[in-house]
C-alpha cells in the first residue's frame, strides 16, 4: 500500500465518522425527518444488539475457562450425570427485567442486554447453574411453589446475587443479616413469576415454608462463598 492509497483510507474513514457524528447530533437533538429518525434508530438499535452479544460471548469464553465458581459447579453438574460446556450457555436479548434464566429442554439463558458487567455474568451462569443441579439432582417440580421456592433461595445464596457490593449497588444498606434479607427478596419476586403463583402473598409463603432449611443447604458448595 502506498502512503497516497494509506491517507486515502483515513481519508475515508474520517468522512465517515464525520457523517456518524452528524447523524447522532441530529437524531439527540430531534433535527431528523421523522422517517429518518426511524431508520437511524434501527441501525443503532443493530449495532447495540451487536455489541452485546459479543460482550456476552466473550465474557462467558472468559467465565467458562477462568472464574473459579463457574468451573466449579461445571464439575460439580458433570459429577451429577450432567455435563455442560459454554454452549449451555445461550447469549439473547431478553424483554423482561432479568439477567438470565434456566429451562431443563435448553439450558441456561443469559440475557445480554442486562448483563452490565462480566461480574454481574459471572453471578448470572453460577445462579442458574445452580437451578440446573437442583433439577438434576433433586428432580425439581417447576410448577411446585414450594419447589420453586427452595431452589431459589438456594441460587441466590450460592450464586453469588447477595453479596455486598452488589447489594450496595441496589440501594440496599445493612449490617445484620443483610444476606438472608436479600435472598428471601430475591425469591419472593422470582416466585412471583411462577404461572401458579396467585399473589405476592403465594411467593412469601412459600419462601418463608422453606427458607429455613432450603438456605442450609449449601450443596455442592462447603459453604456460601
């Protein structure tokens, strides 16, 4: 390439940039045809789409080789008759306001547009992994309230959702049993999304029926990390 075809190049992509620039600037300040705004939109909302797949997907390359918990309960599945490798793992934009979640027939959902860290991924796969030992090892009843419910406890204890920092991010502030509070909350609005569950009250009772006993238990895991 000569060095007359090189800033010919950078020519070009400094136009282009120009061009995206000025686009921008009109679509932010409302200075695009309505029918332009349309377009311009779209073509933003591909490029995000994009841009959080690969994220996700990098990420979980990264989680499935180094995070320690994420190899952790591989093994642990692998031990109990299910072994899973990153394609388990499904990379998607999600419409509701979750980070992933587990079906037995595919695997575990990973919701790339509410994933806003790979620490915050990290949590996710080890949350709904945990599910997954669950329903292999226990042979959980999905419709089954009181199921549904010990399970969740269980994933939000273990996975990592109740930690410190990640309960500082959410507004939640405490010093005394901040770890059960936040996973009973957690469970309560996952079983919330149960189709047999009625009303809020349906979830907390059937948290609070098993919470005790259900938070115990810390299998595969010695204790909650």
């Amino acid at each position: 390439m000569t060095e007359s075809d090189s800033e010919q190049q950078r020519s070009l992509k400094d136009m282009k940039l120009l061009e995206r620039w000025t686009k921008s600037f009109q679509y932010m300040t409302n200075r695009m045809a309505p029918e332009e705004q349309t377009k311009f939109k779209a073509q933003l909302d591909g490029e995000i789409e994009d841009y959080q797949c690969k994220q996700c997907e990098t990420w979980k390359d990264n989680l499935v080789k180094n995070s320690a918990p994420v190899r952790f309960m591989m093994d642990e599945l692998r031990k109990e008759g299910k072994p899973i490798t990153k394609d388990n793992f499904v990379c998607s934009p999600c419409d509701e306001d979750r980070a992933g979640g587990y079906n037995p027939e595919i695997g575990v959902l990973l919701c790339q547009n509410k994933l806003n860290s790979k620490a915050h991924q990290e949590r996710t796969m080890v949350h709904e992994m945990v599910h997954m030992y669950d329903d292999q090892k226990f042979k959980v009843d999905w419709m089954n309230l009181r199921h549904h419910a010990c399970s969740e406890v269980r994933a939000a204890s273990l996975g990592g959702d109740c930690g410190m920092l990640a309960e500082f991010g959410r507004g939640f502030y405490s010093f005394t049993k901040q770890h059960q509070a936040c996973v009973k909350r957690r469970a309560v609005l996952s079983v919330l999304s149960n189709p047999s569950c009625k009303s809020r009250e349906d979830a907390e009772r059937a948290v609070a029926s098993v919470f005790d006993s259900c938070f115990a238990d810390t299998r595969p895991f010695d204790e909650i990390y």
